[in-house]
C-alpha cells in the first residue's frame, strides 16, 4: 500500500525499489501514465510505440530543417 504525497502543486505516488528492480525502472526514465477512471486504475508503462515514433519523427524534422541545404544538393545528384 503507497500513499499518494503532495509534490508542489502536483501529486505523486513513490514505486517501492523491488517493483523499480522487477519492471527494470530507472529514476528519471519517461514513462506512460495512463488513467481507466471506469476501472479506478493507473496504468504506468515504458512509453508505446507511438510515444516513441514521435520522438524519431521530431528529431528527423529537427535534422532535416538544420540541414536542408546540405539535403536537396545531394538530392540533385
């Protein structure tokens, strides 16, 4: 049983160490929070595929913006 701990203006609920070890969790690591009000459940998980395809789909945006010159003169080629 955890109880749930007022941090700022937000709240938190502390993972016991054998449950961080179990699920392989590391402090810091982003991960998925999802809520079932239907069930009264919190779901927290590694981020889903579509978390991740995000992030590569930002960062390709970032890369092709900084280096678009460099991009459509080798696309001439």
């Amino acid at each position: 049983m955890q109880k749930i701990i007022k941090v700022g203006t937000s709240a938190a609920v502390v993972l016991p160490k054998d449950i961080m070890k179990d699920l392989h969790f590391k402090a810091g690591e982003a991960v998925s929070v999802v809520a079932h009000p239907e069930k009264g459940e919190v779901v927290i998980s590694r981020p889903v595929k579509n978390e991740k395809i995000k992030e590569v789909s930002d960062w390709s945006d970032k890369f092709i913006k900084k280096y678009k010159k460099a991009l459509d003169a080798l696309s001439d080629k």
